[in-house]
C-alpha cells in the first residue's frame, strides 16, 4: 500500500518571516566571506566592502529589533541578550579594524578569518537561542511585522562598524548621525573609484 505523500511546507519568504530573513542574511555573510577570502585586488576590495555594509547593517537592525524583543519576551532573555552583544561588539572591532586595512596586506587574511570564525559562532548562537524563540514564541503575522521593522531598521542604519553602540537606545541616538556619516563616506569612495 502507498502512502499519500505531502508536499513538504515552503519555506516562508524573507520579507514575510524575520527568521528566514535574517537566516538568508547569515548565508550572505558566509557567501561573502568566501568570496573574500578567494579573491584578490580590486575583486578582494569590492567583496569586502560588500561584507562590511551587510555586517553593519545585519547587527544594527538585529539590536533594535530583534534583542529588544528577546530580552523582554523570553525567560532568561536578558543574559542571552548580553552574551550577543558582548560577540558583537568584540566582531565590531574586528571589523573596524579590517575595515581600516588595505585587503592586500599580509597582516588582512589571517585576522578576516579570525573574524569569520567568531561571527560563525555568533549567528549560530543567535539561531540556537534567539531565532528559535522567536518562532515559538510567535505567529506568522508578528513575524511578519519584526520582518518589516528590520527592513526599516537597515534602511536607516551605518553602513560600517561602530564598536560601542550595540544597544537600541545607543543605535538612537548615534545611528543616524553614524548612518548618514557612513553614506557620504561611501559615496566619495564609489565617485573615487573606491567600490564604497
């Protein structure tokens, strides 16, 4: 006897669903890592640039939406939120730091994978213990909506790393000014042949 066969469930399209945006962000960042690492010159430049605008971006819209939510809404969220935070600012330094190094430096490579192991383990983290609990804890709707604020909160955020304001109220007040900082700066470097 043949069972009946479901199709299995789709899964729920990014601009629907905050985890599956978030989680095809994740699979951007390591594509980008990649494509750095396996690059040279200008390609290298182009690449890392392109890493740099989406980890800024990603982290930024991740403490105004998404801790906020965890650490008021989940038992023991307060710590989980801390321990998140304390990897992003350690992963914004990195960055900073990469980001003030020319890609063809010796010194480039082995800190880029230093970096790329510590935010591996950092969105690991964050889909073990906070993107599970956001799909428990709610329903397609909410998911929805946390979608849309993240997508506004990166439409408005720096496009470089900026250790020490991993906080939504420190996002508030520094991030705009940082945010619009950002974008000349990257701007100049597009007009300057630069790749942003």
């Amino acid at each position: 006897m043949v069972s009946p066969t479901t199709a299995p469930t789709p899964a729920p399209a990014p601009e629907q669903d905050v985890v599956a945006l978030l989680m095809g962000q994740h699979g951007e960042i390591r594509n980008l890592f990649d494509e750095v690492e396996q690059t040279t010159g200008d390609a290298r430049r182009d690449a890392f640039r392109r890493l740099v605008r989406l980890l800024a971006v990603h982290e930024t819209a991740e403490e105004e939406v998404v801790h906020p939510y965890v650490k008021s809404a989940v038992d023991g969220g307060a710590d989980i939120v801390a321990d998140r935070l304390a990897e992003e600012n350690a992963a914004k330094e990195a960055l900073s730091e990469l980001d003030g190094m020319d890609p063809e430096d010796s010194a480039f490579l082995p800190r880029l994978l230093e970096l790329r192991t510590a935010v591996t383990e950092h969105a690991r983290a964050e889909e073990r213990y906070e993107f599970a609990q956001l799909r428990r804890l709610n329903d397609a709707g909410r998911l929805a909506a946390m979608a849309k604020a993240v997508k506004a909160a990166e439409a408005t955020a720096p496009t470089h790393p900026h250790p020490g304001t991993e906080t939504a109220a420190k996002n508030l007040v520094a991030g705009p000014v940082a945010a619009v900082m950002d974008r000349a700066r990257d701007a100049i470097r597009k007009v300057m042949g630069k790749d942003g």
